[in-house]
C-alpha cells in the first residue's frame, strides 16, 4: 500500500476546510521549474489572451491551474505543464470553463483570467487549500523528502490546483487533507512506502464529511492523477507519479477504472 491510514497514523489537519474565497492571490511565476516569487499579494497578471499555438511561462501557469480537469470521463491522462498550449490544454481548459459557467471556447481571455484568479489563494496557496495543511506532520514542514524544500512547495502548490478540481467535481463539499507531504523520517514512523510519493510533495490523502471515497476516486479518474489508492478504505488517496521523474512513473489506479 502506498501509505497507512491516516485515520490511525495522522490525524487529520485541525482547521483543513475553506468555504470561503480570499482575495489575495499571487505574483507570477518564473520561468522554468515556476517556483513562485513571492511579493505583495495580488492576481496573477494575464497579459494577453492565451489560445492554441502559444506558449510561454503564462502557457505553463494555465496549465498548472486547469490540470484536473484532464478529462471528460475515467482516462489515464494528464494536462504536460510544458508550456506549450496544444490540444490537451485546449480541451481541459474547454473542461474548465464549462464548469465554472464560462463560454467554452478553449481561449483563456479576461472573463477565463477572472475566474482562474478567484482560485487563488494568499501566499501562493489555493482558494480552500492552505500551504499548511500539507506540512509534514513531524514539525519539518516541507523540508527532510526526497526533494529539497522549494520543489515540494511547487509539486505542492500543483496538487493544490488540481484538489481545487475535485472539490469542484463532488459539490464543492470541504475536505480535510490528512496528509499531504511527509519527510523521510516521518514517512518511515508511519510505516509509509520507501518511495511514497508524499515524499515529493506530489501527493495526498483526504476525507470530507458526506462524500464517499468511491466519489472520490471517481472524480480522481478524470482530473489527472495517475496513483490511486482503492476507495474501499475511509480515505482517498491521490498522486502524480507519471508527471514526475521520481521512480514511480507507471499509473497505479488500485480500483481499476471506476464509472
């Protein structure tokens, strides 16, 4: 099994729920690997309408935001962070802007912009997830994995955008992350894989009041994530294994497809 119950090894983080929208958001992210610069808290600066062909940095950032929703029903696919918009990006973010009532085009312009920014959250977090929620449960926050501590925060912020997605996809209900990153010590006292993917930052368990882990896992198939721990236990698991180069790159949906 990928990782132990959370129920029994971590409990789940106190205040893990947002019902709410903030405000502030984040300044764009760098070139390259896209670790945030962090500043005064503000929308992310869409400076031109994004559409097939393009590519650059704010290429990249649509992506990162659109992947979960990767497809229409159970797929074993992803949205490539790559930074160039083809078909796979013009289909998810047609995915997107179905679901948050925009004219699905596959053309980021303002009216997309505004509600790709209403999922931002302060910090560089996410609109209901907090960078805190996904701390290490040992006190080292995102430090001590298998990668160093500013690529766990990105893998970290990435997940966070595609969670935004699910939460979508089962009624917006509030979920609790249980765990989220884990250092190398913590993983090996919970009794965690060798090469657990919460070691990376690219990966979480979660619950929420009122929605089954089958839900879950269902609504997991269709927004990107390549590991899934069978829905047959009281919490969702959920990783990125074949969008990273960590070993791990083969798809693992323990339950098979589900519909």
């Amino acid at each position: 099994m990928e990782s132990p119950s959370p129920q029994n090894s971590e409990p789940p983080a106190g205040h893990g729920r947002r019902a709410f929208l903030r405000t502030a958001a984040i300044v764009p992210v760098a070139a390259g690997f896209g670790v945030l610069t962090m500043g005064t808290a503000q929308a992310y600066n869409w400076s031109r309408t994004l559409k097939s062909g393009d590519s650059g940095a704010d290429v990249k950032e649509l992506q990162i935001r659109i992947a979960g929703w990767a497809a229409d029903s159970p797929k074993k696919t992803y949205v490539a962070v790559d930074g160039e918009f083809g078909p796979g990006t013009e289909a998810a973010l047609k995915r997107f802007q179905r679901a948050y009532g925009v004219t699905a085009n596959g053309v980021a312009d303002s009216s997309t912009h505004t509600k790709l920014n209403a999922l931002e959250g302060s910090g560089g977090s996410t609109a209901h997830f907090n960078f805190s929620e996904f701390y290490s449960k040992d006190g080292s926050r995102f430090s001590g994995g298998k990668v160093g501590e500013s690529t766990v925060k990105e893998n970290v912020r990435r997940l966070m955008y595609k969670l935004e997605a699910v939460r979508k996809k089962v009624g917006n209900k509030p979920m609790t992350i249980n765990s989220g990153f884990r250092s190398k010590s913590h993983n090996s006292k919970v009794g965690g894989a060798s090469n657990s993917q919460h070691l990376y930052g690219i990966a979480a368990d979660f619950v929420s009041s009122g929605v089954s882990t089958r839900t879950f896992y269902v609504a997991c198939e269709t927004s990107g994530f390549s590991g899934l721990e069978r829905y047959t236990v009281s919490w969702q698991h959920a990783d990125s294994r074949v969008e990273y180069p960590y070993g791990s790159q083969s798809w693992w949906w323990e339950s098979g497809v589900v519909t």
